[in-house]
C-alpha cells in the first residue's frame, strides 16, 4: 500500500513543567525536508526531532510547529520580580504625571526584556519538556501518517484505474495493428506504382518489395507496444507492495511510459490508431500528475 505525501496530525499534553501543542504537515517535496517552528528553549532538540520525525516520513516537507505554555512553578523560577516591578514603577511614574489611565496585560509585561528569558530555562525543566515533546510529537505524527495512509489508498485506487485504461487500450491498438499495417503497406504500393506510371519509369518489382515492406517496418510499433505494457505491469506490481519512498520509482516508470507513448503515436499508420495512442497519452498524463503525490 502506498502513502499520500500530504497529511495532517496533531496532538497535546502536559507534563509539570508547562504544557505543548504540536501540529505537523506534509506537503509534495522530492525528499525528506524538514520545517520546524520550535519554542527558543527547545531549539537545541531541533536535530534529534528531525531524525525522529524522519522515522515516520520518507519523502515530502514536513511542518512542524509547536506551542509551549509553562507551569506557574516554570514562571516561578524564570520570572525576574524586580525586573518587572522596575518597569510598572516607571509606567506608573510617568502616567501619573500626565494623568492618563492605561491597562496592562500579563502577557505583554512578561515579554518586557529581562522580565522572563525562557533560554535560561533550568536543564531539569528543559528535559522534562523534551520527554513530554516526544510523546506528544509521536502521537501527531501517527494521526499523520494514519492520513497519508489513507489518502494512498485512495490515490492507490485511482492509479490503479488509470493503468487498467492504458492495458485496454494498448489491447485494442494490438488488435488492430496488423489489419492498419497491411493496408498500409497497399496504400504505398498504390500510390507508388501511380506515379512511377506516370512517369514512365518501370521499376524492379523486387526492388520496389523491399522498399515498400522497409516503409512499412518502420510503422510497426510492436516493440513499442511491449515495453509500454511491461512498464504498466511493474508500476502495478510496485503499487501492491509497500516501500518507502516507492514514488521516486513509480515517477521513473511513469516517465518511461510517456517516452514510449510519444514514440508510438508518431509511428502509427492510420489515423484510428493515433487516437487510441492520443487516449493512451492522456491517461499517462493523469497518472503522472497523480503519482507526484505519492510518498
């Protein structure tokens, strides 16, 4: 089975030292890439979080964000009290002396420098946040990955169907490909032995076989024909069997397809053929829009 590249997953805990939330997401990437939006104080983590969060996701970009909000023993033990009380002291000072009332919020104090530095975060509380970070973080990743998952299965189905369109048409074109070259071939014989008969000239009939039966060698797309449906049958195959990173594979055939299928519509000897080859490139097309989703 198959993964989608696009996924989302969250989750949240607490631990004593505060609180985290974690969002992730995945969009198309031709790798592994890793974007995280992390608090300051777990920065230093940043490295270890992308080879865990690399144990989940093979190719795609992969975005992180995570929110932390301390406990009030945390605020506790960071908050600078003089600090703080020196600035509402020269708040009141100077709106006291213009008489103008004003608010304050909490939030806005504690982001006064100095009043709260979360890089001095004691290293007891910062491993404590760490561990609770990694189980929130794998929990967000599994609803992640239980959605990419899914979103395969129904892009799996979708590239399935589109296979089974190319294997019927390349049938139908087999079917009619002998009857489309001998007509062919009778169509060069007439219109070659029209105007040699008007100019007069008298060829060797022999000579005139062999030219007549190269001419129409060159219209004959069986070889084209089997390795197009070679390719359909190993996508397919590569389909059913889950492996990381499968997409970069079915890319490559998919891109083989399209090469094959460009050779054959320009070789085909009637206008019928060319038709079904036009159909042909057009289910190729929608399978290689769609497989650039998978992981």
């Amino acid at each position: 089975m198959i993964k989608s590249m696009t996924g989302y997953g969250r989750a949240a805990g607490d631990c004593a030292a505060g609180s985290l939330r974690v969002e992730v997401r995945t969009v198309n990437y031709k790798n592994f890439r890793f974007s995280p939006q992390l608090p300051d104080f777990l920065r230093y983590k940043e490295t270890e979080l992308e080879k865990f969060a690399a144990s989940f996701v093979a190719r795609g970009n992969l975005y992180l964000n995570v929110e932390a909000g301390l406990s009030k023993d945390a605020v506790g033990r960071l908050l600078d009290g003089e600090k703080l009380h020196s600035y509402i002291d020269a708040v009141c000072k100077v709106v006291g002396e213009g008489g103008i009332n004003v608010t304050a919020e909490v939030s806005g104090l504690l982001g006064l420098p100095g009043v709260m530095d979360l890089n001095s975060l004691p290293d007891d509380m910062r491993g404590e946040m760490y561990g609770c970070l990694e189980g929130v973080l794998r929990e967000a990743l599994l609803g992640l990955d239980e959605m990419r998952r899914s979103e395969g299965e129904s892009l799996q189905k979708h590239l399935l169907t589109l296979c089974e369109s190319v294997q019927q048409r390349i049938v139908e074109l087999s079917s009619m490909l002998p009857d489309a070259l001998r007509a062919y071939q009778l169509r060069l014989e007439e219109r070659v032995e029209k105007l040699l008969g008007e100019s007069g000239i008298s060829p060797e009939s022999d000579s005139l076989s062999r030219e007549l039966a190269l001419m129409a060698e060159r219209s004959d797309v069986a070889e084209e024909v089997e390795r197009l449906d070679n390719h359909i049958k190993q996508f397919k195959k590569i389909l059913g069997e889950y492996e990381q990173a499968s997409g970069k594979k079915l890319e490559f055939l998919a891109q083989e397809m399209h090469r094959e299928a460009n050779t054959l519509g320009s070789k085909l000897p009637s206008a019928d053929l060319v038709h079904l080859a036009l159909e042909i490139k057009s289910d190729i097309h929608r399978l290689r829009e769609q497989v650039m989703n998978v992981e």
